[in-house]
C-alpha cells in the first residue's frame, strides 16, 4: 500500500513539474508586454522601462526566467506585475472570498444530484424521468450568464433585494446577525446558478450509474432472496453504484479556480476567478503563471486523493 | 407427474413475451409442468428455447420488456404469477431458492460472502447478526468450503467459480426451501468442477429432501442427475418422461436427434451426427411444429398446425405429429 | 457494402426469414424510437440550412445586411417597420420588416443572427474537428502501439501522461488566457478550444483500440499478414467511430457555449464578424431597453445546443448495445 502511496506521489509531483513548465512557456511566448512595460503609455520613460524590465528578468533567457519564477514563488517573493505586490497574500485573499461560493455550490450539487438520479433511475421511462431527463439537458444547454442574468432580474423585481457582490454596501455598521445574514443571502443565488449545471451533470451521470448496476446478476440474485425491493436498490445497488463518484470527489478541488471566472464576473464576487480573469487583462504573468500552477497541484492533489479513496472503497483493488 | 393438488409445484399453460422493438418475442409459448416434493426434475434444450426463462418466471425476476403474458404458476396451491409483490417477496429465498448460471457475476462484489449468506438468514428467520454469521459458517462448511471460518470474510473475487457456486448454493439453501431452481449450475465450470458440484447437489438433496428444478442443455448431467425429464424446444415442452424411458426410448424426432449426437466412447469413429438446420428465430416462429422444418420425418401440415402434448403410454408424452396420426416409423 | 450484398444472398437462400438489416438501418431505428433526438436532429438540419442561408445571403448575394448602420432606427422591436422616410431605399431590410428588431446600432438584428449562425456552427466544426483528429491520432497510437517502449516509457503511458498534463489545466481559464494573450482572431479561437478539449476523444479511441486489438477478427488479420496502416482504418477505426462521433456532437455544444462564454468576457470574436455569443455580449447591456437583443441570442444558442446535446444523447443509445435491449 506504501508503495502505491509513494508512486503515486512521485509521478505526479513529475508531472507538475512539466506542467509548470509548459505553462510557463506558453505564457512567455504570447507577444506583448506586461502591463507595467506599455511602450505607448506616454508616461513610461525608456529609462524606466529598462529597470522595469530588469527588475523583472524579462531580458533574460527562458529557463532562466523560469527558474527566477520557482525561486520566487517558493521563497514567497514573487511580485505581481501590475501593482509589485506579493502575489501570494493577493491569491490567498481572493481564495477565502472563493471558498464559501465554493463550498456552498458543491454541497447543492452533491446532496441534490443523487436522490435526482436515482429515483429516475429506479423510475426508468417514467414521466418523472423524461421529465427530469430534460430539464437537465436544458440545463447544460442554457449559457451560463444567460440564465444568472435572467434569475438576477426576476429575483430583483419580485423580491426587491440586492443580489451582486459579497456584502451590501454599508452594513460595516450593522449589528454581527444581520451582517451574517446578508452574507448568507449574497452566497445563494451566486453558489446556486454555478451549482446548476453540476447537477444537471451529475444526476445524468447518478442515472446512468444506477441503470448499469441494477442491470448486474448480483443484483438479480439479492431479488431472488427475497430481500425488500429498498435493501436491493440501496443496499446492494447503491454500494456498486457509488464507486465511480467517490473517484469524482478529487476532481472536484481544481473546479475552485476553473468554472468560477463568469459566475464571480456577473455576480462581482472578489474570488480567485475574477483575480485570474483581471491578471489576463493587465497581462500580469506572475499571477497567471501562480493560478495556472496553483490549479495544477489542486487538479494532481484531487487525482491523488480519488485513486486514494478508491482503493479504499472497492475491495478489489485494495487487495492487489 | 402426480395428480394436481400432491404437486409442490404445477405450471399450466405459462407464456411469457418479451416485448422488443422489433416486435414480441414469445420466449415461452404455452408450458405446463409439475414438479412433486422430492423429486428432480430436468429441463432440457439448446441455448434460446426458453428453459431459463420458464426458471426466472417461477420467481417472477423476468426484467423488463419481459413479462408473464398467461398461464398459472402453482406453488404448493398458491399462484405465484397472481401474487402481491410482497408475498412473493416471502416465498423467494425462503420457500424457493435460486442458483444461477454464472457464479461470477452472482455475488456482490462489494460484500464479504458470509454478510450475503447471513442477509438471507435475517431477513427470513429473523436471526440476529452473530446467529446468522454462525448459520452461515454452518452452510459454508456444509457446502464444502475449505477453511470455512477464514473464507467467511472473504470477498467474492477471493474465490474461484467453483467455490463461488457452493457460495451462491449456500445462499439458496439457507433457509431450507422446498424447491431449488439450479438454472445451468455447472456450464460455466469446469467439468472436473461440475461433477463436485453436482455431488453437492444430489447429496443435499437427499439430506434436505427438497425438489429440483435442473435447467440444461447437457444430456451427461441429465442422465446422471434427473428423475423426470422435459424437452424443450422453440419455447415449447416437446417431449417429457421419466429419465430411463427418455434414453431408452425416445420419441420426439429432436429428442433422438439430440441422444444421436452424443458423441459415444468405444463406438468406431463414424461421422459426428448433426442436426441440420438452426433453429427457428423466436421472431419468427411457424404457425405448427416448430421442428418440423429440420424434421426428417416431416410432411404436408405439420408446419402449419401445433401438435398438443398427447400421453403415449403412462408417464411418456410427446408433442408430434407422428405419433397423433400413429405414423411413426418404430411403431 | 458488403453487409447488402451478404443480406441480399441471404434474402434469397431462405425466403421465410426477414432480411436483416444493415447496422446502419439498425442505429437509425433505434435512433428513431428517441423521439426528442429525432426532433433535435430536424432542430440541427434547420440550423444547417440557417447557417448555409445566411453565409449566402449576408455575404454573397446581399438579401440581408447585417452590418448596415440605421441610426434613426435604432432599438426597433421585432416585426416593428422600417421608418420609410427616414431611411434610404438601399439600407431598407427586406418587406421594410425588423424580422427580429434592430439593436442599438439600428443594425437588423435577423441579419446579423443568420450571418452568426454560420459563424458559431464554423467555429463549433472545426473547432471539434482539430480535437477529433488529434485525439484519434493520440488515442490511436496509444492503443494500438500501446506496449512499444520508447526508451523508458511505453507509447501509452507517454501518451497518458501527456493527456493527464493537459488535463490539469482548468480547461476554461486556459482558453481565456491563451486567446487574451494571442492578438484577437476568429482562428485562434477556433484552435485553442480544438487544442484543449481532445483527451476525452483520445481515451475513448484508446479504450476501444485497447479492446478491439485483442479481438480476434485482429488477430486474424495480422495473421493473413495484413500491412499494420490497412489493419488500422478499414477495420479498428469503423469500430471506434461510435463514441467519437457522440462526443463530437457533444463537443460542438460545448465549444459554442466557450465561444459565447468568452464573448461575455470581451474575448470574444471580434466585430465585424458577428456571433450568437458576441451578440448576446452586446446585448447584456440593454435588457430593460430592448430585451430582444438579449432574450433572441440567448434563447437561439439555447435551442441549439440543446439539439446538439440530445442528438448526442440519442446517438450514444443506439451506439450502446447494452442499454438497448432494455
């Protein structure tokens, strides 16, 4: 088991490494300059252009810079380019605004995708399932923005209250209970329309599961026992079923920075999203570069801990 | 083949369809057989005539676009294909036990053998969880698994298809029911396998007298195993004796068709007879005897007209033209 | 081919049995039984027929302009009419109707909607056809030449490898960067969501080519010594177009929605081209004014890709034996 854990670990720290370096290489080979360095911004004198290009090591060979980016980033001194700040604290800011958005749209996804596909699963061809067959497909068909646009302006002109940002404005003042609660009621209608297409997703994804186990002999064989049609589905279906989805637990850690850049555009939430989306607009490479590696290490860390839990669950594997 | 009300189980006229989109498929087209307390009794065929299904729907596990299309199944008086669900549910495991043909895909992966033998024993007699365990490491080492007190938290893919059976075996005798279905308890094993196995089998019989239902399509086991025999063929009963008879006297031109292409030891190498022609797509049964294409023996009208199961002495019927109109050559 | 001919000899050697059907005839019956795939698949052949409509009518024989200016007439509702006096003969749209209304540049929006449907389905095809070939050749390679060792590795775990390094990439946020980073072009949109989006094709084709190099009608032909390349496409790859072909469909609703995505985003594609996305973009901006330019875009991308998606469902259950015996 030791050794599986180590291998599985070595591979992939290999494996970040060449992500970091590809990332890297892409994002230097795009033409441009970093925002500071704008030859047309009248101001920039070409002394200073100079130093600010030395200061950042734009002059020097590829892997040099890239070697300039690791040390900075693990030494934490890496700067962003648009304001010279630390990159790290700016990310672990945005990150604690992301987190509960984040929090919230996976528990929404998760405890509603299961009972959804699993009735129509147990239900298959019935109105419920070809009804919640496609709703869901509408779901993944609608644009994102198109339908949080939409539920914005119904929420706003039936229930007359505020929906964009973290917080309304000026409730510093108010007593912690109600600050708590605006806090809350900011985090619905953001967490719910990221959450939306996740569950038409995974439900689908729940059903399809369900439909093939219950499909299996040993299956057949608990109904030959006699056991209650509830011990059968959820006993001994359920258990099979669930294998595949405690794998897809990992993979949901790198969805933090991914799926977030237009939800938290519409809604103005200050998170890592909206970070990533402002640093590609001002060009700041150290904070692309850091969320792109970032995303990494969360998207080899999640892998890591599904092909942990599977072998766990399924002991089929934990016995090789 | 007793009389109706000593019968532990009494099928009449049972079919059963499958409704695909290209149209009914009638799997089992109008059986009728009985089974007494005690006895064995063999169903015979190649692969597609229906036998398995006529074992499912004992149970009622036809799986949609199945189902039970006529016909009564009669348990010990009571009509299983009438039952409420949860009757049924009462009877399956406890009064009538299961064993399937592929032990490899029967058992859930995710649960240790003596958990799934236990469940049988909860949810009927109602036995604690260190009764059970106790019961089941009695039926483990009964069906003659080594080791029985370490395997018993084994999981399934820990064994071999042997074992897995006598697992599977175990899990349908627990409750000591009064009929056992084997649907091909031995064709996914190998031979040296299947012969243990079917000790095992004829051996707990006797100690349980209980009835047995034997699906198959091997003749070896059938000579071995079986008191009564029935033949099936394009998902209808087409001869049916007692086991001796059947050898020594068969009648059905498919029957004999069938004993014919046993290859013999010590007979002089001669050609390996065939049956010629296939048989008949279930979508695409004659309107009669649905053999007579391959028949030998055929003539005008039998294709278009069933021939009824008739009696031609005592525990011996047939369902052929031949012997209606007494035309048999062996006459 | 040879499938009819072999049911045509057949049809005659035994006249009592039904002919058998071709797969092809087979997939399409099975197909046809989904009926919201069907309707889909009629949704998609319009579309089609839209989108070839509207390169030929916008572009070549000028029946509908979308880039004219009417300023006088802008934020025309639909089926609203042209203001006769105010605009001249030539800039008139078609029966003096706003089909679809005017946006805020008095542009016909019906007009610019038929020009962006060949747009949008331009970029959803080729888009998906880059990531189709490149995960058939990767996928292809794996499978088939899986156990070759190229120094210290197998192909196949060279190929894997490379797939899982693409994968860490939040798919989304690499686009953004790459087409921000890259000057504004329809074609570099196009190849970024082709060159992000192909693992998915490539596990399938080694999953099959894994399976299908084991099965004997292969072994058979490397037996009769068939050169490898013949063994490859005329017989592994017919059998792997199944599931490709789902996730193409699949694929060009999700490349269509990235494009309206980025469009939201300012990343879009740039004017003059018009697409559904940019004029959605556009149009977030006038919802109380004039809810058309949002709700006709918005609701047209939605239809589509909703059609492609249940095309793809469809396709994937006649594909799929097991599911279809139930």
């Amino acid at each position: 088991m030791w050794a599986f854990i180590l291998r599985n670990i070595l591979q992939r720290l290999l494996l970040l490494v060449f992500v970091s370096i590809l990332a890297h290489s892409v994002a230097h080979l795009a033409p441009g300059q970093p925002s500071e360095v704008d030859p047309s911004n009248p101001r920039m004198k070409p002394e200073d252009i100079a130093r600010i290009r030395a200061a950042f090591h734009l002059d020097e060979p590829l892997h040099l810079q890239y070697v300039y980016w690791m040390r900075d980033l693990a030494t934490g001194e890496l700067k962003s380019f648009k304001d010279s700040q630390p990159v790290l604290p700016k990310i672990w800011q945005r990150f604690l605004n992301s987190l509960p958005l984040f929090i919230c749209e996976t528990l929404i996804i998760w405890s509603l995708s299961f009972p959804i596909g699993i009735y129509a699963a147990v239900r298959r061809g019935s109105a419920y399932d070809r009804t919640s067959t496609f709703v869901a497909y509408t779901l993944i068909s609608i644009p994102g923005f198109f339908l949080s646009y939409l539920v914005i302006l119904w929420v706003v002109s039936t229930f007359n209250v505020p929906v964009i940002g973290m917080k309304t404005f000026g409730m510093e003042d108010a007593q912690p209970v109600f600050r708590w609660m605006d806090r809350l009621w900011h985090l619905v209608i953001p967490s719910l329309m990221s959450a939306v297409a996740g569950i038409a997703i995974l439900s689908r994804y729940v059903r399809s599961q369900m439909l093939e186990v219950i499909g299996q002999d040993y299956v057949r064989t608990a109904r030959a026992k006699g056991l209650p049609e509830d011990a059968v589905i959820y006993h001994h279906a359920l258990r099979n079923a669930l294998l595949p989805f405690v794998t897809m637990f990992g993979f949901l850690l790198p969805g933090l920075i991914g799926g977030s850049v237009i939800f938290e555009q519409i809604f103005a939430w200050p998170g890592l999203g909206r970070l990533g989306y402002e640093a590609i607009l001002n060009r700041d490479f150290p904070v692309i570069l850091t969320l792109n590696f970032i995303a990494a290490v969360l998207t080899l860390a999640g892998t890591f801990v599904s092909d942990i839990l599977y072998a766990v669950v399924d002991p089929r594997i934990r016995l090789q | 083949m007793g009389p109706d009300n000593r019968s532990l189980l009494a099928i009449k006229n049972l079919s059963v369809s499958f409704f695909s989109d290209k149209g009914e498929v009638r799997a089992v087209r109008d059986v009728s057989l009985t089974i007494n307390a005690g006895q064995t009794l063999a169903l015979v065929g190649e692969s597609g005539c229906g036998k398995s299904t006529v074992a499912l729907a004992i149970m009622r596990l036809i799986d949609a676009p199945g189902r039970i299309v006529g016909g009564q199944i009669r348990f010990k008086g009571r009509d299983l294909a009438a039952l409420p669900e949860s009757e049924l549910r009462a009877i399956r495991g406890k009064e009538i036990g299961m064993i399937f043909q592929e032990p490899m895909t029967s058992l859930n992966p995710v649960f240790p053998i003596g958990e799934q033998i236990g469940e049988v024993l909860s949810t009927h007699l109602g036995l604690s969880d260190r009764a059970a365990r106790a019961e089941a490491l009695r039926l483990l080492e009964k069906v003659g698994i080594p080791s029985a007190a370490q395997r018993i938290d084994q999981y399934p893919h820990e064994l071999s298809g042997g074992m897995k059976q006598r697992v599977m075996i175990a899990i349908a005798l627990a409750c000591q029911p009064d009929l056992l279905i084997a649907d091909e308890p031995t064709t996914a094993l190998d031979v040296t396998i299947q012969a243990q196995i079917l000790e095992l089998l004829q051996a707990l019989q006797e100690e349980m007298r209980m009835a047995i239902l034997l699906i198959t399509h091997n003749l070896g086991v059938v000579a071995q195993f079986a008191k009564d025999v029935q033949v099936m063929y394009a998902g209808k009963i087409v001869e049916q004796a007692d086991v001796i008879t059947l050898f020594k006297n068969p009648l059905h031109p498919y029957t004999r068709a069938l004993l014919k292409a046993l290859p013999r030891p010590g007979h002089r190498a001669e050609r390996l007879a065939s049956i010629p022609g296939t048989v008949p797509s279930p979508l695409q049964y004659p309107k009669g005897c649905a053999f007579a294409p391959r028949c030998p023996d055929e003539r005008a009208g039998y294709r278009e007209n069933q021939p009824p199961l008739h009696e031609v002495e005592p525990g011996h019927a047939v369902a052929c033209w031949l012997y209606l109109q007494g035309l048999s050559n062996e006459d | 081919m040879a499938d009819s001919r072999h049911a045509a000899a057949l049809a005659e050697l035994l006249p009592d049995l039904p002919t058998p059907e071709t797969p092809l005839q087979e997939l399409w019956r099975i197909f046809y039984k989904d009926r919201l795939a069907v309707i889909g698949l009629v949704v998609l052949i319009f579309l089609l027929i839209a989108a070839l409509a509207g390169k030929v009518l916008t572009e070549w024989t000028v029946t509908f302009d979308p880039a004219t200016v009417r300023l006088p007439d802008k934020f025309k509702p639909p089926l609203s009419s042209a203001s006769v006096d105010l605009i001249p003969p030539a800039d008139r749209p078609l029966f003096g109707t706003y089909l679809l209304g005017t946006d805020e540049l008095g542009r016909d929006v019906f007009a610019r909607m038929l020009q962006g449907s060949f747009v949008s389905l331009s970029i959803g095809f080729i888009a998906v056809g880059i990531s189709v070939l490149i995960g058939i050749v990767l996928g292809g390679l794996a499978g088939f030449y899986g156990t070759v060792k190229l120094g210290f590795m197998t192909v196949d775990t060279l190929i894997m490898r490379f797939t899982d390094v693409m994968l860490c990439f939040p798919t989304f946020f690499l686009i953004l960067t790459v087409v921000a980073l890259l000057p504004p072009s329809i074609y570099n949109i196009m190849i970024v969501i082709g060159l992000t989006s192909w693992e998915g094709t490539a596990r399938f084709v080694r999953a099959e080519f894994l399976t299908l190099r084991e099965q004997d009608f292969v072994v058979a032909a490397q037996a009769l010594g068939l050169p490898e390349r013949r063994i490859i496409f005329r017989h592994m790859v017919p059998n792997a177009i199944a599931p490709v072909l789902m996730s193409a469909t699949i694929g060009v609703a999700s490349a269509i929605l990235t494009e309206s995505a980025l469009s939201f985003l300012g990343f879009g594609v740039q004017p003059p081209y018009a697409t559904w996305g940019n004029i959605l973009a556009d149009g977030k901006d006038f919802i109380f004014d004039a809810p058309w330019l949002f709700f006709i875009p918005g609701v047209a991308i939605l239809v589509v890709v909703l059609a492609f998606n249940l095309v793809g469902e469809g396709l994937r259950e006649a594909f799929n034996p097991k599911l279809r015996r139930r």
